[in-house]
C-alpha cells in the first residue's frame, strides 16, 4: 500500500478514536449530572441550579420543581437539593476535564483507549 494512503487511513482512524472518545466521555458526563431526589430526577446542569438557588436568594425554603420527566416534584428542603445539584455537576465537570485533557494529550489509539 502506498505510503500516504496508510498515513491518511491512520490518521482516519485516529481521529474516528478520538471524536467515539469524546462522545462516550460526554455521555459519562451526562449520567453523572443526573440527581435523584425526592422521588424526582433532576438534571445537575446551569439552569437548573440557578434557578434553584434563585428561588433560596427569594427566601423560598421549599417549592414545586418540575423534573426532567416533566412530573411536579415538592421540594422541602431546596437547600438541600442545590448542595446536591452542585455536587454532581463539579463530579461531572471535573471528570470530564480530566478525561479531555488526556484525549487532547494522545498522540496514537492506543493512548486513547488506555483511559
């Protein structure tokens, strides 16, 4: 086989590797965002805490939250549920930066796959 042909099929490959690599290290990512509470599911994202902590500055110590199910879930401690919310966000984003900095450091596929 011609010498650029397999440079460009390894290069191909390579890069195949890294683009399945980010894509599984988001949907990590994800998972690791999702909060269960109160019989709801909550998604640990900006939106979400902002708007939680929002309601706390307003002196709101519990409320009616809808969930990422769309189901109305009551809230009695919203204090609480932001502690959690944030807990798994900085689990999830430091995860994830962890898991890209290595990706942005690999120089072949095996690099890649030894995460």
């Amino acid at each position: 086989m011609d010498e650029r042909l397999q440079k460009a099929l390894e290069f191909s490959n390579f890069n195949l590797t890294i683009n399945n690599q980010k894509k599984n290290i988001k949907n990590r990512v994800e998972q690791l965002r999702i909060v269960h509470y109160a019989g709801g599911v909550f998604r640990a994202g900006e939106d979400t805490i902002s708007f939680v902590k929002t309601l706390i500055d307003l002196g709101h110590t519990e409320s009616v939250l809808v969930d990422s199910k769309e189901n109305p879930v009551k809230i009695n401690k919203l204090q609480e549920l932001l502690d959690e919310l944030l807990s798994a966000y900085f689990s999830a984003t430091n995860e994830f930066a962890a898991h890209y900095d290595k990706i942005k450091k690999a120089r072949n596929i095996k690099s890649i796959m030894d995460w």
